[in-house]
C-alpha cells in the first residue's frame, strides 16, 4: 500500500479541539474548587486572578496547543515510518500494526475481519447469515459496560458514593457556604416586613435619608441621579419589601449603592418607611416618573 503522503494537520487539530473542549471543566473545578473563600472583584470567579495571571494562563495555553499541535505533526509525518516498520514478518498482525493501518485509513482493527463464512444450516426463506465476528468496536464497547458497571457498584453501593440526594445537599451546603458570612442575607430572601408608622422611627428613616440619599436621590426624594422616590412609578417594585431589598442589596450596575453594609436591616426598613411617606408629596423640581406605576399587591 503505497500512498503519496500529504502533510494532513486533521489529527492535530482533533488533538488540540479535545484539548480545548476539555478546558471549560478544568475552569469550572478551579471555580468551585474555590468557591468558598471567593472574592467579589475576581475574574471568572476565579479569586486572586489578574489581568497579568489571566495573560500568563492564556499564554501557556497557547503554547501548549502549539507543543500539542507540533507533536501530533511530527507524529503524524512519522506514520508512513511507522507502517513500513510495522509490516515486517512477525509484526504485521500485531495490535500496533493494526492501529497504525487504522490511522491510515484501514479500519480493520475496528471492524475486524470479515471471513464471509456462510452458515449452511441457517437459511430462513433464502435468507442466508454470515458467520463473522463481532466487530471488535462492538466487543470492547460491551467489555467497557461490564467494567463500568463493576466500578459503578463498587462506587454507590460499597464505598458510599454520593447519590443523587447526598450530591444534591452537598451541592446545597457549597452554595450556602457563598452566602455573606456577616448575616447579611441573600438577595433572594423573601421579606415580609409591613411599613413602619411610628413618628420617631420615621424620622430616624429621615436623617439616615438626609445622610446617606439625598445626594442622588435630592433632599426631599425628589430625584437627582436616582429616580423620583416620590412618586408612584417605581423601577423594581413600591411595596416595602421590594424598596428594603433594592436598598439593601442595590442596583449596582446602575449606580444605585448596596446599603447592606453601612445600614442596619433597621435602619433599612427606617428609611424604606420614610420614603413610602413621600408617596404623593410632589417636591419641587421633581423629577420625571421611571419605571411602572405601582398599585400594590395583587
Ligand atoms: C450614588 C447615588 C445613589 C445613592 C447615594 C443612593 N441611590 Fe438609590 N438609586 C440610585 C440610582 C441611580 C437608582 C436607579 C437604579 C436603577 O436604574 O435601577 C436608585 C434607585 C433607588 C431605589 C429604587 C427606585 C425605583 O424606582 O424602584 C430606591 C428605593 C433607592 N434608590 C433608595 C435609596 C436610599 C434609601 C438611599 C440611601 C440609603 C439611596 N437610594 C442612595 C442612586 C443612588
């Protein structure tokens, strides 16, 4: 079998694909493996990564692609070597022989050898069967299952793998583990807070306000950089628990601070109050309504 040999690069660039497919699960074990302590202002998730570690990373992936693309080559140039090595008495029926006549285009160590034997005793209405081998593709899939299962079992039932309901807790647990340590809650949390009406709690809402909001929100709610508290259109909701959560938690991605920090749950639901009794105030200078008129809980 002579053929003239053509630089083909398809096994390289298999070679560097799986490389790559294989690169978001490394990312994501990196991720979790690091979930816990995970900083806020980090790339990927991934803590402590800078823009130079990012760099280093990207560049040594590059230069492993080019070292695995290199060596695919050189192998793949090495190949028609290999077979003439190969093909000497002796060797030519060996397992090497065969893998590399099957990167050569010759597919017999994967389908096995067909001896068209017709097995005379097997005729159903003309209909006549062949005596072949299982295909060895076939075979060595079916051995895999055997071994899969015997490490499946072993796994689950005898060394106390966790199953679904165990991974699903764990899972669980890793998560809760991301949650602010400080007893600062989660922006999920559902609230059921009603709005205070005491005057002195309100006027602590008041200077808590005057402190820390009037600056984007104007002295008497009327809206600055931040909309129009006193009005009846609302952005993300004009029930108490949804103006305690956009305060507690913020809009940071439009300029809106999360307070949960600097302000107590207290001191959230103060000024949550204080600004629910600006509803309908009408300061001067107002700015335009944003957002959904709101019409209370449905
Ligand atoms: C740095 C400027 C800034 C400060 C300080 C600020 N806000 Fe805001 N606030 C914004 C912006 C901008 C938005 C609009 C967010 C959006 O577009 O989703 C907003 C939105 C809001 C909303 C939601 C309004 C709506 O229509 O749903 C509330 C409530 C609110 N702020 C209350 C406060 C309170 C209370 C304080 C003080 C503890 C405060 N803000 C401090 C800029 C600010």
């Amino acid at each position: 079998m002579k053929t003239n040999f053509t630089l083909s690069s398809k096994p390289a660039l298999a070679l560097a694909g799986a490389w790559l497919l294989s690169l978001p699960s490394w990312a994501q074990e990196a991720a979790t493996a690091a979930a816990p302590e995970a900083a806020p202002e980090s790339m990927f998730g991934i803590p402590g990564l800078s823009t130079a570690g990012l760099l280093v990373l990207c560049l040594t992936g590059l230069l492993l692609t080019a070292v695995l693309v290199l060596g695919g080559m050189v192998f793949v140039q090495s190949l028609p070597l290999l077979e003439k090595l190969y093909a000497r008495p002796g060797l030519e029926h060996s397992f090497m022989a065969r893998l590399i006549a099957l990167l050569r285009g010759d597919a017999q160590l994967l389908t096995g050898k067909a001896t068209d034997v017709v097995l005379d005793d097997h005729d159903y209405d003309g209909i006549h069967e062949f005596d072949n081998d299982l295909p060895p593709w076939w075979k060595y899939s079916f051995y895999a299952t055997i071994v899969f299962s015997v490490v499946y079992l072993l796994n689950y039932h005898v060394w106390g793998g966790k199953l679904q309901d165990a991974e699903y807790q764990h899972e669980m647990q890793q998560a809760a583990l991301l949650q602010p340590k400080d007893g600062s809650g989660n922006a999920q949390e559902v609230t059921n807070f009603k709005p205070l009406t005491d005057a002195a709690l309100l006027e602590a809402g008041h200077a808590t306000y005057t402190q820390n909001c009037a600056a984007c929100h104007g002295q008497n709610g009327e809206g600055m950089v931040g909309p129009n508290l006193t009005d009846e259109f609302w952005l993300h909701g004009g029930d108490v628990n949804d103006v305690f959560k956009v305060i507690k938690y913020g809009v940071t991605s439009k300029g809106m601070v999360a307070w949960q920090s600097k302000l107590s749950d207290d001191q959230i639901l103060e000024v949550s109050s204080y600004l629910l009794s600006l509803q309908g105030t009408k300061p001067a200078n107002g700015k335009a309504p944003q957002g959904e008129k709101y019409e209370g809980k449905k």
